[in-house]
C-alpha cells in the first residue's frame, strides 16, 4: 500500500510539473511582433544637412541614417539651372547596398560635400536617386 500513495504522489507532483510548464511557457501567437526596421534604401530617406558659405564656396555636411554600420555614403555638389541662372545646389548621395556580412543595427552615417555657387541658394538632396527629406541639425 505504500507503494501505491508514493507512485499516485509522483503522478501527482508530474503532472503538476508539466502543466505547470506547459501553462507558462509563451507560445509564439502570444508574443508581440516588433515592426521590421526600415531600412534606408526602402523608404524616403531622412538626412540632416548644414551649410557653411564662405569665399564663394558652399561646403555642406550632414548625415543620413544608414541600415548598419558597414555602409558607407559617397557625396558629389552640382549646381542645378543652366549657366545663366543658377536656381540651386543638387547634393547627390550614392550608398551602395552592403553585400558583406554586417550587423543590421542603423548607424548615423557623415559626408561632405563642396560647390562653388551664390550664396542663399536651396538644397536637393538625392540618395540612390530617390529625392530625400530634409531637415537643418
């Protein structure tokens, strides 16, 4: 008889253990799905821009967000209009799409770029040849 009340506690004491476990556990229907990251080149990029004019020359810098920390931006200043009239600076951005093993954690990435121009002229700014939104630091 002793026998039996130790074998029908261990049942007991099993099944508490595992339904204990098997209440506790999170299943992957409860879990909250977190929103993929954005990467740079999907959407509109956002980039801070500053310009410095000085003798003539526009030197702008600023940053974009890129998708990790292997990416690299290059930058190239053209003026915008024809020789008569020039109605603006064109900052055109490349960052090419990384093909190497990296962590995907976005990184704030910087350039540089000069132009000699007027002074007070807008700036366009384009990544990969999509327009961009800007903003002043």
């Amino acid at each position: 008889m002793s026998h039996t009340r130790l074998w029908v506690a261990a049942s007991i004491i099993a099944l508490v253990v595992i339904g204990g476990f098997v209440l506790s556990v999170p299943h992957t229907r409860d879990v909250p799905k977190t929103p993929a990251l954005q990467s740079a080149d999907t959407g509109v990029p956002s980039v801070s821009v500053r310009d410095l004019f000085k003798k003539g020359v526009h030197t702008i810098t600023g940053s974009l967000l890129a998708p990790n920390a292997c990416a690299t931006v290059s930058a190239q200043a053209s003026l915008q209009g024809d020789a008569s009239s020039t109605t603006g600076i064109l900052i055109d951005l490349m960052m090419p799409n990384d093909s190497g093993v990296c962590l995907q954690v976005p990184t704030r990435v910087t350039f540089e770029a000069s132009v000699s121009a007027p002074a007070s002229l807008p700036i366009t700014v384009m990544v990969n040849g999509a327009l961009a939104t800007t903003s002043a630091p």
